[in-house]
C-alpha cells in the first residue's frame, strides 16, 4: 500500500486560518504541505531582529522589510521566511501578501532547519522565480547567497563569511555580511 499526502491549494489553506483551524500551530505552506515551523532560538531570534533593523536603516524607503510574515506564491506556497525584502505597496498588502514580483530578496536564519532552507526552500523559491535568497547557517556563521533563477534551480551561490555583498536589487547598496551573519 502506498501512502499518499493530501495537497492544499493557497485558497485552502487560506480557509483553514479563517476558520481558525490553525490557530495554535505554527505552520507554513510549502508546495501544498503544511509543514510546521521551528520555533526560534536565542541566536536565530537575536541575529534575524538586528539584520531585520539593520536593512531597514540601509535600505530606508527603498523597500520595506518584513519579518517572519508570509509571502504567497504560485506552486502552492506560503513561507515565511525570516527577512523579506520587499517593494513598498502599503496597504496594498492588506489585501495579498508580497507575490514574487513584489520580493527584492529573501534571507532565512538556519539552525536545525539548515537542510529545508537549503534543498526546498531553495527550490520552492527559484521555481517561482525569486531573484536573490540568502541563508545564514547559524552553526558555521556564513551566508550563502544564492542568484539567478533557472529551471527552478539558482545557477549562482556564493559563500561568505565577511566583506560586503551588493543585493542584485540595489547594486548601489554594499551589505556588510557581518551586519547580516554575527552583528
């Protein structure tokens, strides 16, 4: 016999948080699974808060910097990752959260979830065609950036532990991979 997982569509899922079928987990949509969250530890809550308010002071009201919110997505996704880095549209977002063609870039925080951010995040995101995705492995104290979406893969991922890195959405703006990884 082989087992198969019930899929939810974002209209689905969309119901179950209006009907307050999830309102104690602490769940996100990923490719129609409801996967649960990790909750946070001390590090990823410290250095996701302080990179949050350090891009908001660098990027000021070129873009609007959302913490832990969700993001939707046309495979049936709904993350939210730690930092999005998205278009300033106000109260557009009221009525819809930021769409792939609202987000910048994105940045998750990667302790014990290293391996979902690594392998189906990454994938969930460069299939939608999200431009740029950071992920700060917690345990090691880097970034990895990852660039350029194609065929649902990134052709470009870079590892840093110091310098600066220029997000392809504001070329002009150098971030300091220490404000991001050990501030």
């Amino acid at each position: 016999m082989s087992v198969i997982a019930a899929k939810w569509s974002i209209d689905e899922y969309h119901q179950m948080i209006s009907s307050r079928i999830l309102e104690n987990r602490r769940v996100e949509l990923l490719k129609g699974a409801l996967v649960e969250i990790s909750p946070e530890g001390e590090p990823h809550a410290y250095f996701s808060s302080e990179a949050g308010e350090y891009l908001i002071r660098l990027l000021g009201d070129r873009a609007t910097i959302r913490s832990a919110k969700p993001i939707t997505l046309p495979n049936d996704s709904e993350p939210e990752p730690d930092i999005a880095i998205v278009q300033r549209l106000g109260r557009t977002y009221l009525e819809h959260h930021p769409y792939p063609e609202n987000i910048f870039w994105l940045i998750e925080y990667s302790d014990s979830t290293l391996v979902k951010d690594l392998e189906t995040k990454t994938k969930i995101y460069a299939e939608v065609g999200i431009p740029e995705y950071w992920v700060v492995n917690l345990k090691r104290r880097h970034l990895i950036v990852f660039r350029d979406p194609l065929d649902g893969d990134y052709t470009s991922k870079l590892t840093l532990t110091a310098g600066t890195v220029n997000p392809l959405a504001f070329p002009d703006v150098a971030v300091s991979v220490s404000a991001i990884v050990s501030t």
